[in-house]
C-alpha cells in the first residue's frame, strides 16, 4: 500500500446519555414497561446543534483529508452513565446510552468518509469510570467490523513518530495560567524518558477537561507537542461548578503527521458557542 499522510481525528467526552451531550436526530429504544413497545426519541435544540457540528466536522473530513489516512480516536467517555444522582439524562438506563454513542459514530464513520478497506484506523481508549464503567469495552467490541481497539494508554507510531493517547493527563489551566500545565508535563515526560531510557513521544493527546489546548516544548533540536481535545456536552451543572465561569470548548482535535515525519497540529474544529 503506499505510503499517506495521516489525519489523527480525536473524538472525545461524546458523554452520551447526558441531556446536554450529542444525540442522534431520532433513535428507538427497548421499552422500559411491560406495556411499552419502544421509545421513540430525538433531539433536544441544544442536541442538534451538537450533532450538527459533529456532522460538519465529519464533512470536513471527509472533504479535506480524503487521501490522507484517517485514524480516528474515541479519547474516552463516550457515556454519560448514572452517577452523583444526576438528573440531566436523555434516557435513564446505562444500556440505552451505550446505544445513543453507537448510533451516533455509526453516522460519523459513515460520513466522515471512513473505510477499513483503505487503511483507516479506529480505537477507543478508556475513559473515567464514574461515567463509563465498562460500556466502552462493550462498544469497542460493537465497531469490531471495524477494526476498532481499546486501550488504557494507546501507543501508536506513525512514519517514524510516537503518538500517545490517554483521556486524562493534566489540565488546562485557566486565564494567565492556561496551557502551563501541559507544558510543564511535556518536560518532564521528557527528563523521564531521558532518564529511564525510553523514546519520548513526539505527540500526546488527551482530553477530559472540555477545553481544547496546545502545547510544544523543544530540546536538542526536536519539538515535541501535546494537545487537550474538545468535547460533545455542553456545561452540565456539575461542570458550571467544577469550572465556573470558564469556556467549555465543543469539536473535534486534529493533528496530521506527514509520511516526511513532520507533525502538524490543526487548530480544532470548534462549534461557536456562546457562553
């Protein structure tokens, strides 16, 4: 096969299940009640316009990066789940969620243009158990037709370079502060690997905090990046909390590594919200 760039296409924190998370315009659901024969389900207005946005996105892809190979990556929470007696759900059952994130994908990976048969890649790395438990194994096991894989860490190598995912590194940071973080643990990741002997990655990706960043730290000639993705949920009001009066960043991450080694990373595509 000859050899192509290649699109990384980080998809994370879908949160489906969540009332203020991406859902499919209409979807049907096993009956709760024995006198039940299905639910019928749809979007909210907030909904649709993230799954909206995520059909942009998937357009663009498609669109943009059509000789590229395309690996895409579930960086973690793909549910909601029933946790911290939550009120903000779509649906009420952990199974039902598991089928909101799959009809949702199952869309991404057809309009994004996505096809096994030209070498494209799917993974799903674990996310937070509070949310997840252990539906995404469930759910990797569904896309198996597409090749996909789960991992705790996903280690990838591609035209000579590291790529490391993980759904929770460190966080943002905030105001004057924002990207330190992560730049701080870039060099230390550095040092450690110096120390211990192991290859540094050129790129890590994680996500978890809902505010899409970058970060580069350079030594002995070579840049090494890290980038914290966006999400798919609006602030729930755990987030209005744990982040008040900080932006909560919707989409999609994208880096490419070009088959010269060269790394590029695109600036994300965001849904313009307001907040």
């Amino acid at each position: 096969m000859i050899e192509r760039d290649v699109i990384n296409i980080a998809l994370s924190d879908t949160h489906c299940g969540s009332d203020r998370a991406v859902f499919p315009p209409r979807i049907s659901l096993p009956p709760l009640m024995a006198d039940e024969k299905e639910r019928l389900l749809t979007y909210s207005n907030n909904q649709k316009k993230l799954y909206e946005h995520l059909m942009y996105c998937a357009h663009y892809i498609r669109d943009n990066f059509a000789g590229h190979k395309k690996v895409i990556t579930h960086n973690g929470d793909a549910i909601e789940g029933i946790h911290h007696h939550t009120i903000q759900l779509s649906a009420p059952m952990v199974d039902d969620h598991v089928l909101i994130h799959e009809a949702i994908m199952s869309d991404f990976l057809h309009e994004s243009g996505f096809s096994v048969m030209n070498g494209d890649e799917l993974h799903y790395v674990s996310g937070t158990e509070t949310h997840t438990g252990y539906t995404e194994q469930r759910i990797k096991k569904h896309f198996e037709y597409y090749g996909a894989t789960f991992h705790d860490e996903l280690k990838l190598t591609q035209h000579g370079r590291k790529i490391g995912y993980v759904h929770q590194w460190v966080g943002a940071g905030n105001g004057q502060n924002e990207g330190n973080g992560l730049t701080n643990a870039l060099k230390a990741l550095y040092y450690n690997s110096l120390k211990e002997g192991r290859e540094m990655y050129d790129l890590i990706i994680s996500s978890h905090y809902h505010k899409a960043i970058m970060a580069s730290y350079s030594q002995n000639w070579e840049t090494y990046y890290a980038m914290i993705t966006p999400s798919f949920q609006m602030k729930t009001r755990h987030g209005q909390k744990v982040s008040a009066f900080q932006r909560n960043d919707i989409g999609i991450g994208l880096a490419e590594v070009k088959t010269s080694g060269l790394i590029k990373i695109h600036k994300p595509l965001l849904m313009d919200e307001k907040r």
